[in-house]
C-alpha cells in the first residue's frame, strides 16, 4: 500500500476539501462510467476504477502494495454540485479515515483536479456565508502542511448551494 496509497493519498489530499459527513449527499452520489478503468499515475504507478455496487472501489495496479498488512482500497462517488464535479472519498489506512471532496475535470485521458485558494475562499465565506453551520474556514489542527481553504462538518443543503456558487475563475480554483 505503501506506493499507490501514499500517492493517491498526497494527490488527493493536495487538491481536496475535508469532509466529516457526507450526510444524505453520499447516497446521491453516482458513478461516472469515463472515470472506470485502469489510470497511470504520476509516479510510474497506477490504480484501477471499478464500479463496486454503486462505489468506485480505487485499487493500486501494484500487486506489492495490495499484500500489505494495512492496505485498503479507496471508496468514492462522484457528485455533481451546481455546474462542478467532484468526487466524495473515503481514505482508509489503518485505523485512520480520510473523508475528503475533490473537484476534477476530465479532458481527454486526463483527470484535472482542482483546488480552492484558502484565502480567496475564506473571504468569499466571511463575505456571504459568516453564519454558515457546516461549513468553516480550515483550521489546521497540530501540523499542517496543506491548507484546503475550508472544511466541511455536514455536507447539507447549503453546503451545496455555497460550492455550487463558488466562482468557477482562476482567483477561486487553482487546476
């Protein structure tokens, strides 16, 4: 798990939102049948999409990283937010868990990932959305190195509205 997992783990984490509940918006997830199928990483690796009941199951291509004690796949959905797409994961290894919501594009046979400009985002929420219950400026909690912009508590009916009215510009998504 050591490869595959690390990598996916240090991509998706560097391009994603934390979430610490789907809530009703895991189920209305689907899979989109363009992102099914074997995908090379960045680092000579690569991993495969398969539909696994109504959830991408993402399993590393190396059959070393698969044997290992702690290795497990990742779970996912794709949700469409307002005119975005993202994908809701589910990271586990170990006794740890990593939900997290990451936008991406797929253009060709390439899979864009964007991320959000913390401060662009942390001023778009004080300015429109300060009372917001479920979604907050990201505070890092101990050490940091990656700052999403935002965490989600519960992905509810206005933490859509808020995503889908995200300005879809440069200022606001970094690709």
């Amino acid at each position: 798990m050591k490869k595959i997992l690390l990598c996916l783990t240090v991509l998706f984490l560097s391009s994603c939102i934390p979430v610490e509940d789907f809530g009703i918006y895991w189920d209305k997830g689907i899979i989109d049948p363009a992102l099914l199928g074997k995908w090379k990483g960045e680092a000579n690796n690569g991993y495969h999409m398969i539909n696994k009941g109504g959830t991408y199951q993402i399993d590393s291509l190396d059959k070393e990283d698969r044997k290992e004690k702690d290795y497990s796949p990742i779970a996912a959905r794709t949700l469409k937010v307002g005119s975005y797409t993202f994908l809701m994961t589910f990271i586990k290894e170990g006794d740890e868990k990593e939900t997290v919501l990451i936008r991406y594009k797929k253009k060709g046979d390439i899979i864009q990932q964007y991320s959000l400009k913390s401060r662009k985002m942390d001023t778009f929420l004080e300015k429109n959305y300060s009372k917001a219950k479920n979604i907050k400026k990201f505070k890092c909690k101990g050490r940091c190195w990656y700052n999403p912009g935002v965490r989600i508590e519960k992905f509810d009916n206005e933490v859509y509205k808020i995503l889908s009215e995200i300005p879809d510009t440069k200022k606001f998504w970094v690709l």
